[in-house]
C-alpha cells in the first residue's frame, strides 16, 4: 500500500512540476475592418419626355423609338418615313446623395406607359453610379433613357407612366 501511495505521490508531484506548452503566434496578425456609410437618398429631378412623335407611315409595326441616358433620340428604323420625332426630348434625371467616393447600383425595371393605349416602356439606366468626392454635399446626377415600340396602329394622344428606380450601396 505505502508503494502504491508513494507512486501516486510521484505522479501528482510530476503533473504538478511538469512545464506547460509554450504560446505560440502567427507570423502576421490578422486585421479589422469595418466600413461605414452615410444613408442614401435619391430624388427625382426631371421627367423624361420623348417629345413629340408622328406616325407617318401608312402601315408598319415594331418601329423603335429611344432616347439615350445622355438625350439622344433615335426615331425609329427609318426616321421621317414610318415616325417623325420632334420637340424638345429629355431624360429622365435623378439625384443620388450618400457616401463620397462610394459605388451605388442602381435599377429600373420596365413599365407600360398607359393613354388611349399601352406602350411597353424599357427603361436605359446606368448599372452603377460613382458618387465622387461631392457624393455627401452636391451628390451625383445620373441620366435614365429608353425606348417605346409603335405601331401604325397605335392610338394617337398622350401616354404616361411611373419609373420604379431604386438605388444600393
């Protein structure tokens, strides 16, 4: 019994003395990060308007009209024969205010314009808008066109409808 307890003495004595791991560290230390950002607003700043369109050809279908984000109209495939367009075209604007410097997406989907008849309306939106170093103070415009498809068929007066325009950091 006294060599049972004298090796069981030993043994805690052992585990008592005995030196623990060394600690160790990585060779480089990992960073923390955290990115803040201001709310973003944005704001309608202009209507887009196509102007005036005349259907001038006596049958057609599938004509094209459409306006570039910078305000260029294209009447049609064969303007001046099918459709004539005048008057004083504009695109859409909107304002975007948040963080300088910052990327925000922006999206649009279609719509229909609706009057005495339905046009599908697709909107031409920039994917994404930099807000530069005024993107906290002035903040950043940005342009929306797009394109109507007219018929011979299609009622004449005015269409109209609403852009669902939403915008992310």
């Amino acid at each position: 019994m006294n060599k049972l307890l004298a090796t069981a003495g030993a043994f805690a004595t052992l585990a008592l003395a005995s030196t623990p791991a060394a600690a160790v560290s990585p060779a480089t230390q990992a960073t923390a990060t955290a990115k803040v950002l201001k709310p973003l607003s944005i704001s309608a700043e202009q209507n887009l308007d196509f102007g005036v369109i005349v259907l001038t050809g006596s049958s057609f279908t599938n004509e094209v009209v459409s306006m570039s984000q910078a305000g260029a109209v294209t009447c049609g495939s064969n303007p001046g024969v099918l459709v004539t367009c005048s008057g004083s075209p504009q695109v859409a604007q909107y304002k975007l205010i948040g963080t300088n410097n910052a990327l925000v997406t922006v999206s649009s989907p279609g719509f229909n314009l609706t009057g005495p008849g339905t046009l599908a309306f697709t909107p031409n939106f920039p994917g994404t808008v930099d807000l530069g170093a005024t993107g906290s103070s002035t903040g950043k415009l940005f342009s929306i066109g797009g394109s109507i498809t007219l018929s011979s068929s299609t009622p004449d007066g005015v269409y109209s409808g609403n852009f669902l325009v939403t915008a992310d950091y």
